[in-house]
C-alpha cells in the first residue's frame, strides 16, 4: 500500500511541474497583471474586464512568435483603441511577458 501511494504521489506532482510557471514566467504574469489587468484577462481562464480587450490566452502564434512583438513591447506598445494607454517594457520585461504569453499558449495546445 505504501507503494501505491508513493507512485500515485509522485505521478500528481510530476503532472502539476508541466504547468509550473518558471520565475521569467512569474515575473511576466506579475507584470501584465499590475499594468494589464485592469482591462484584459491575464490567466488561462476567466474573462477581460474590459468588454472590447482580448484574453491574453487569446494571442495567437502570428503575435507571439513574431520577433518584433517583444520589440514593439520595448518601444512603446500603443493601439488605436482610445481606452487603452501606452506602455514601455524594459528589454527584460518585455522578454519576461512574452515568455508568460507563450507559456498560456502552450498549455492550450493538445498534446
């Protein structure tokens, strides 16, 4: 029996570290949170508080793996939306959020 409960014990935690967030990611998620937030749904789950702001869940591969997407975040990320404000990352939060936004991705691709 304690067997049993070891491997089932370690197979809950090994299936819970493929969702963990790395520290970038933590740093990221913490940051879109603070400046982000008030309008978007920063998560996996739930929705933007702002009826006209996407999900961040919701970016697709053409946004995130385009390698200007991290420098537009640097130079000063500006829409046409009148609501939204422009934001300045630094390179390393620019690169820390973008890392956030991907790891939303992948944990909504089927395996």
């Amino acid at each position: 029996m304690k067997i049993f409960c070891l491997i089932l014990l370690m197979m809950c935690s090994s299936s819970k570290a493929g969702h963990a967030l790395d520290s970038e990611q933590q740093r990221g998620k913490a940051l879109l949170e603070t400046l982000c937030g008030r309008c978007h749904a920063v998560s996996a789950t739930g929705r933007s508080p702002h009826v006209d702001a996407p999900p961040f869940r919701t970016f697709g591969d053409d946004k995130l793996y385009d390698n200007d997407f991290g420098q537009r975040l640097q130079d000063g990320l500006t829409t046409i939306h009148p609501d939204m404000p422009a934001f300045r990352f630094s390179r390393t939060d620019a690169e820390a959020a973008v890392n956030y936004l991907k790891s939303l991705q992948a944990h909504k691709r089927p395996k």
